[in-house]
C-alpha cells in the first residue's frame, strides 16, 4: 500500500510540473485587414515566439491571444 502511494505521489508531481500544452491564436492586423493563426497544442512560450516570429517577417501587428 505504500509503495502504491508512493507511486501515485510520483506520478502526480510530474504531472503537475509539465509544461501545459494548449491552443493559442496569433491575431495579425495591418491597413485594417485581420488575420489569425492557431497553434494547436504548443506551449505558450512557442506559440508567442512564432507569432512574434510573423510581426517581424510580415509587418503586420500581431497579438497572441
């Protein structure tokens, strides 16, 4: 039974502690037309860099919802 325990406690401290892979959109606007982009199932940090990453090769204002 502890060995069970011990487990489970494992198991959930490194669940807890993985990065949390989610959707995010990167909304691009330039001269009034809107476009958006959707990661799908990225971390935050690699989703913000690529829509960073098309704000500075595009010329568009990109927003990362």
């Amino acid at each position: 039974m502890k060995n069970l325990l011990m487990v489970a406690v494992v198991v959930l401290a490194t669940v807890s502690m993985s990065s949390c892979k989610k959707d995010y959109t990167c909304t691009c606007e330039f001269g009034g037309v809107e476009s958006s982009v959707t990661y799908e199932k990225v971390k935050k940090a690699d989703a913000q860099e690529s829509c960073d990453a098309l704000d500075a090769v595009s010329g568009y204002s990109c927003t990362l919802d």
